[in-house]
C-alpha cells in the first residue's frame, strides 16, 4: 500500500484544511479511510482520459460504512454537457441495477450545487428492500471546458447519516483549476 508512506503528510494538510487539489488527482482523504487509485480510462487511441479514486470508511468488523468516488474524464474543448440530462440517466441506471436485485429505489430530483469550486448537479437516491432503507446514494457531477466531474459517494442505513458531514467536508474541500 504505497499511500500509507504519505499518510503523516497526508493527514497533517487534512488537519490544517489545506484544498484538495482534484485536478492533479489528489484528494486529501481522512487518515481512517482505504483509498484506492483505480487503472486511468484510456481514450481511443490509448491515451489516458480520465482517472479514479474510490475511498472506504468500514466500521469496526471491516464492513463497508460509505464508498465515495471520484472520477475525472477529458473532454472535447467545445463539447456542451447537460449536468442534469447526465444525471438523470446516471440515476435511471442505478434505480434499474437496484430493482433487479429486488430492490426498490427513491431519487431527488436533480438540484443545482457545488462540487468544490464549480457549479454541479445532484440527486440522492435511496434504496430500500422490503421498506427497510439498505443504502443512501449522492451522485454530483460538475464541469469545466475540457475536462468532467463525477463524485459519488453511497453508505450504508448507518454509515451514510454518521458519515454524510465528512463526505461533504470532503467535497467541498476540492479545488479544481479554472481555465482563464
């Protein structure tokens, strides 16, 4: 786990609040989180066009609490994305994949917020099985000429409200760099 040699560095910029850089792929995770890099996207050509992080919080037993990831994909310079259209079918996929495991699953509408500092959208959804909450899912997605956002983060019916205000810390703790 090469992360762990920075984790003296790592949890020292989280206590002073330093940004979280997101451009450079770097997010300031908590010291008590297991973070992964997960393998870059690769474009057409097999040049890298995107990267991924996914953090763990478990309880005490090892079993997943929350499950926050942050994904980061180029874009055509030119290329209009409507956040909310993006959304909304990042939210119908999730309410099709739950309601085939039997589940069933209730969504916010899509409603403007921040993902660090850019403007972005977000709908919550909660999943439920046989009326007993299983799991809270946040879905934000922000953009900026050139490059796409995506922030998700899904806990379980007690790790999600104990860990919501962490993950928000978390989000709205990134910076990304504007173009000028």
């Amino acid at each position: 786990m090469p992360y762990l040699r920075h984790a003296p560095c790592l949890l020292l910029c989280w206590l002073i609040g330093l940004p979280a850089w997101a451009d450079d792929s770097v997010i300031v995770w908590p010291a008590d989180w297991d973070v992964q890099i997960l393998p870059d996207a690769s474009d057409a050509q097999g040049q890298p066009s995107g990267s991924r992080q996914r953090a763990t919080k478990t309880d005490a037993n090892g079993d997943p609490l929350m499950i926050v990831e942050m994904t980061r994909g180029a874009l055509a310079q030119d290329h209009a994305v409507n956040l909310e259209a993006v959304l909304l079918e990042m939210r119908k996929a999730i309410q099709i994949n739950f309601s085939r495991s039997g589940y069933q699953s209730v969504c916010t509408k899509v409603k403007p917020t921040t993902l660090g500092n850019l403007p972005a959208a977000q709908t919550t959804c909660k999943v439920t099985r046989n009326g007993t909450l299983a799991i809270t899912q946040t879905l934000v997605a922000a953009v900026q000429p050139g490059m796409a956002y995506g922030f998700s983060y899904a806990g379980s019916a007690v790790g999600y409200p104990q860990l919501e205000a962490e993950v928000v810390g978390i989000r709205q703790g990134l910076r990304f760099a504007k173009d000028e």
